[in-house]
C-alpha cells in the first residue's frame, strides 16, 4: 500500500461499528494512515485507540434528522477539508447514514466510496415517493462506487442513479446481529485494489 490519507466514516451501529474497525486496522497496518470519523465512544468500543487508529467525533443522527443532519454535514465538510493536500485522498462511507452525510460533503476531486447493507424500498412514482427516495438518490449519484451486500442491492442503487455499483460480501449473520463478531467482510486487499484504482497509488 501507499500511505494513502483515508476517511471512514461511520454512524456508529453495532454491525457496521465492528466491520469499520476491522478495516481500519487492517489499513492502518498495511500503511495507510487511517482516520475512524465516528460518534462518540466509538474508538473505546471496538478499540481504535490501542491500535494505534486515528479518530474524530462526529455525532450523525440514528435517523433522517434534519437539524441533525445539518449538523453532521457542516462538521463532517470541515473535518475533511483539511487544507491543500491534506485532505483524504479517499472517504469511504458505511451505511447510508454515513453515506448522507458524505455525499452532502463530498470534495468533487476526492472519491467517495458507499457501503450498502440494508435492502431499499422499491422507488414509487408519487410525490411522496420520491420525496422519500432523495436521500438515497443523492449518497448514489454522488459515490463514486457503491459496494452493496447483495445482487439485489446492485440493481437498486444503479435504478437510483449509481455509477458504479459492485456486490461484494457483506454478510448479516445471526451471530453477527446477536452482537458477534462480523467476519468475511471486505477483506482489507479488496480494498486496497478498490482505493488504488481510484487514486492510482
């Protein structure tokens, strides 16, 4: 790897909280230098800090927010600013809560990576439909790659506007969802191959 600047960012649910830290140590000991953006206590829970992993706070609201998403956007736009050059080279996204508030502070020269885990609804053609499905709409049309658990996923993200929509292994055990431990998930050299294809190093 290429010492790459990498942003996660993560809401902070069980699931996905133990799938980010996993990546980000692996990342962090394969070279790059990683930064966990995440809500409070997240670090301590699934031990960023022993692992030598970098983190920053960033409280985004379990659900559609809108003072609260405000909120996250601006601080999540500030904390990956950064000034010339040093700013991420990548910001992967886990979740479509994460991702929101990603896309809504997307860098136009930085690629945004999006993990998708849980099924959409089928889009409608209402006004409330659609109304519905903006969020979503926006985290698709503005990632650069979407990763999705499923094949279903795929389909539903291009329908929503995706460039570039791959399915990779994301699975949502039993165990995992008692509070085990997730495993076989986006194996760190995946995605290494994934973040040099898109910043070149």
């Amino acid at each position: 790897m290429a010492g790459r600047r990498i942003a996660l960012v993560c809401a902070g649910e069980e699931v996905i909280g133990e799938h980010v830290a996993t990546v980000a140590k692996g990342l962090k000991d394969a070279g790059d230098r990683v930064v966990v953006v995440a809500p409070s206590g997240f670090a301590a829970s699934y031990g960023l800090d022993e692992a030598g992993v970098r983190f920053a706070t960033l409280e985004i609201p379990p659900a559609a927010e809108l003072v609260g998403d405000a909120k996250a956007t601006w601080n999540l736009r500030a904390m990956l600013g950064g000034g010339a050059g040093r700013g991420p080279d990548v910001v992967h996204a886990f979740g479509t809560r994460a991702g929101l508030a990603a896309a809504l502070s997307k860098v136009n020269s930085v690629p945004l990576v999006v993990t998708w885990w849980s099924e959409l609804a089928e889009p409608g053609t209402g006004w409330q439909d659609r109304l519905r499905d903006q969020p979503t709409r926006l985290i698709a049309r503005r990632g650069d790659v979407a990763l999705c658990a499923s094949t279903d996923l795929v389909s539903a993200v291009l329908r929503l506007g995706a460039r570039d929509a791959r399915h990779v292994g994301v699975p949502v055990t039993e165990t995992v969802a008692a509070g085990g431990s997730a495993s076989g998930t986006e194996p760190v050299e995946q995605l290494d191959a994934l973040y040099r294809e898109l910043t070149g190093r």
